[in-house]
C-alpha cells in the first residue's frame, strides 16, 4: 500500500491555539523544593480525571497477548506507606503502589541518568502502577510523596537502584502510568481488528494510522475547557477517547501507543514542543525504518515522525511540512 499522510499549513494556526493549551496538561516536570523541613518537601502539580467505561465490540479477532507488567517482589523496598518493586527494570520498569487508602494526593518522582525528573500520578488503592525506566540502561532514583497542603508534598519513600536492560524497546511496550491499556481493552481489540490480513509491520502502523486520523477529530470544546485550568494532569483512557473519537494531542497519542503496542510494537509517547507549542505526539520502531522521528508522511516505504495530531486535524496539503516536518520545531522533553 502506498499512499501520502502530510498537514496543511492553513489548518495549523487553529490548531496551535487548541495545543498551546490544550497539551500543557502534562505532568512530568519536577516539582520544586521549597524552605521548612528541607529537601524531602516539594511542591507538585495537581491532577487526574476520572476513567471512563465503554462497551466491547461484540466480535474481534484474537488479540495477541498484551504483555503486562508485574510486581514479581524479589526485589522490594517497602516502608509503612509505600511499596517500590523494582523486580523487573530489566524489562524497563518498576512497579509502585500505596499500601493505606488516604485522600491525600499522592505522586512519584523518577530521575534517571540523564538527570531529568519525571512525575506520575499515584492512586491511593493499594494497587501497583507501573513506571517506566525510559532513560535506558543507568542509576535511577525513585521517590513517592505524600500530600501535606495545597501543593505541598512530603517524602514518604525513595530507593536508588541500577537498570540494565534486555533491550533498548523494554520500556515502551507494555502499558504503564501514561498508556493505560490491557488485553481487553477496545483499543486493543480494535487494534487487532485494523491488523487482521496485514503481514509486515509498515502495513500494521499504516492501518492503526489512517483509522486514527481518518476517524478522530481535535477536541475543541474540551481544549478551551484546558485553557480555563480544568483537568491539570489530565491523564488519557484510551477506550473513553476510542468511544468518542475526539480529543486533543495527548488523547491521539496515548490510543495510538496503546494500539501498537497490543501489536508487540515499539512506541515511544513523546511529550515536548512543537515550535512554541506544548504538544505530543509517538516515536514507532520498525526493523525497516529503525525508530521513527523526523517528519511526518508516510509513502509506502518511509515513516517519519508520527504526529496524529496534525494530520488527523490539518488536512493533506504538504505546504505545512516546513512547519513540523523537518523535526527542527520538534523538541523533546519527556518519554513514556
């Protein structure tokens, strides 16, 4: 199959407005240390949404097993308040849980080797998330807080532990705190229903692609409702956003993830700029392509930065490839 997928430049002042926002949802920075009781209080964003139920399609294909990440707890730092399992960080992760329900907020803090800190959600239900090790192989250090007031966090666990992975796609395979799917998840079921007669992995990523930006429109409602500071952190269901079929960069990027991954395919969901613009969008691996990351067509033999975003909401006219296709306006901050 070939075929082009490029943007148009008229469409994209409209949807910058939507992103500039609209994307600034994304929690992952570090929180700041503030004065009082030192370094183990900080300042963290607030956040989270509730999930939502769709129903399952009455027939699909089989779908292959979705790997899972598990709490084998044979390596386990564990307190009074919180859990860290950190079994499994060759397979590119570790797993976290709070062990007593509190309606305190909770949150985690990863720093790997290159120094950057990550932060997650963590839900106070005794279950375990998983948290991805996307810095690769190196030191990492780990820490869970509690909520003390307003944005203030105290200290409640942390470990430092060294990661050598299997491979350098261990971390972007299985679901995880940002990408939240499962074997019976419609995102994976519908993924399976897109890939059936499909032999090569281009024509898998083409089919997941083309129903995502031929079916899904940018959620303008939902992006002014962003503006006006509603759902800070907001998190993406992939089903909730399946059902709709409408959402901003984050939602289109997280169903796209989670529907090459049920495929045994590697996607990084990549959180930065483009241009000015906080955005998001995935990085896909293929043995043909090796990872894919600098402009956003495909020609039946080349893909290169897979933007859904833009090409769902934009159009087909490549006068705005100079715009985000070089992979110059692109500008890397996070990796889940």
């Amino acid at each position: 199959m070939k075929f082009n997928r490029v943007i148009s430049l008229s469409l994209v002042a409209v949807l910058v407005i939507g992103l500039a926002s609209a994307c600034s949802f994304m929690s992952g920075s570090p929180g700041n240390s503030i004065s009082g009781n030192g370094s183990d209080i900080v300042e963290l964003p607030t956040e989270q949404v509730p999930l939502y139920m769709v129903p399952v399609a009455s027939f699909v294909p089989a779908v292959p097993l979705v790997v899972m990440p598990v709490a084998s707890g044979v390596l386990v730092e564990e307190n009074k308040k919180a859990v860290i399992d950190y079994s499994n960080t060759a397979d590119g992760y570790i797993m976290v849980k709070w062990i007593n329900y509190t309606e305190k907020k909770l949150r985690i803090q990863l720093t790997g080797p290159s120094e950057v800190t990550y932060t997650y959600i963590l839900n106070p239900d005794n279950e375990f998330t998983s948290i991805p090790l996307s810095d690769g192989n190196g030191s990492y250090t780990v820490k869970v807080y509690e909520q003390t007031e307003g944005d203030r966090y105290s200290l409640a666990a942390s470990h430092t532990f060294d990661a050598k992975l299997i491979d350098e796609f261990a971390p972007f395979l299985r679901p995880n705190n940002k990408v939240r799917f499962n074997a019976d998840s419609n995102i994976a079921l519908k993924a399976a229903m897109l890939v059936t007669g499909k032999e090569t992995t281009l024509d898998k990523i083409a089919a997941v692609y083309d129903f995502v930006i031929t079916n899904f429109t940018y959620d303008v409602e939902f992006a002014e409702e962003i503006i006006a500071g509603h759902h800070k952190g907001y998190i993406p269901d992939p089903d909730a956003v399946l059902a709709r079929k409408k959402g901003i960069c984050f939602d289109y990027a997280a169903v796209m993830t989670g529907m090459l991954r049920s495929q045994g395919i590697p996607v990084k969901l990549v959180e930065g700029y483009a241009g000015d613009v906080r955005h998001a969008w995935i990085d896909v691996f293929t043995e043909e392509t090796g990872w894919v990351d600098k402009v956003i067509f495909f020609d039946g033999e080349n893909w290169i930065l897979m933007d859904p975003t833009f090409a769902s909401t934009a159009g087909s006219s490549s006068a705005a490839q100079a715009f985000v296709g070089d992979g110059n306006t692109y500008t890397v901050l996070f990796l889940y």
